[in-house]
C-alpha cells in the first residue's frame, strides 16, 4: 500500500513565522498529527485570543527541547520548533481545533455549573452547587484525558513528501 503524503514547501529565511503568547494572546501552534518516522509532525499556527481566532499557516516541523522560567511577577514556557516547510491547511485539522476549544472545553467546564443552576429549585440547600462543581471537575478531568490519549495514540499519522519543494522551483512550475 502506498502511503499519501503533503507536499512542502521551502520557507524564504526572512519570512520564518512569528510564534509566541502573553497573556492568552498572540501566536501559537497547535499540533495537528503525531510524528512521523523523522520525528516532525504538521501543526497549524494560530492567531490566539485565550483561544485559536484564525489559522495563519500549516508547517512541517521538529519540537525540541521545553524550557519554564520564572520571573518576578510572571511565570512561562517556551518551546523550540526546526521548521522544515510550509504545507497547505487543511480543513478537518481546523474544525477539529475549533470543535475542542470552542465547544468541548468549555461544555465540559460551564455545562455543569449551568446544569446546577437550573436545579436548584431550593434556596436553603447546597447540593445542586455541589453536584454541580463535582460533576465540572470531573468532566475537565476526562476531556483532558481523553484529550491526552487522542494526541498520543488517535491523532493521525501524516507523512511530508520529502524533500522540500524549493521557491525557485515552484515558479517555474507555475509559469
């Protein structure tokens, strides 16, 4: 069996994306597949407000190494990436990012407390608030593990057609 891959393109130098968050906005990758054979996965790149607005570009690319630090009065993570090219988006990898930040996260968050609040028909008693937040903190519990598990085990495999399809060379094709 033949295995379909996504074809990438070079990326000019001065034209490398701009990645980095604070305060819940700014530009992050979400990953999209597990990684392949050469340990490099597609992930799409995003304009964030607390959460994924508008996807900007897919890239082919190499996690390294994580790092926290510390500051006075702020506390971050940063992770290098080896982008090795750029690869078109794809639609399924978006609505999925979107279905999870948009409405799985926050139904497994909010639906709870609502559900609680639509219960509780009795003033003098606490147990709908309750059942309530339990009920909440059990349903973030699952859906990040469940999220967890996907990104390790269900998230598709995609492979990039290797090498890289040069600028140069994608012009003369085109013309």
């Amino acid at each position: 069996m033949q295995t379909v891959c996504d074809p990438i393109r070079t990326i000019p130098s001065g034209k490398m994306p701009v990645l980095g968050t604070g305060q819940g906005f700014g530009f992050m990758f979400l990953h999209n597949t597990r990684p392949d054979a050469r340990g490099a996965f597609f992930t799409t790149r995003w304009l964030m407000i607390v959460l994924p607005i508008v996807p900007l570009g897919r890239y082919y690319v190499r996690q390294g190494p994580t790092t926290d630090s510390a500051g006075f009065s702020s506390v971050g993570t940063s992770t290098e990436y080896t982008i090795l090219g750029r690869s078109r988006l794809r639609l399924v990898e978006l609505l999925r990012t979107l279905a999870l930040f948009w409405v799985v996260f926050p139904a497994a968050g909010v639906g709870p407390i609502i559900l609680s609040i639509i219960w509780d028909n009795d003033e003098s008693s606490e147990w709908p608030q309750a059942v309530g937040a339990l009920v909440g903190i059990v349903l973030i519990v699952l859906v990040l593990v469940a999220h967890q598990v996907y990104r390790r085990k269900w998230r598709p495999l995609r492979e990039a057609c290797w090498p890289p399809v040069p600028l140069a060379e994608r012009r003369e094709n085109a013309g």
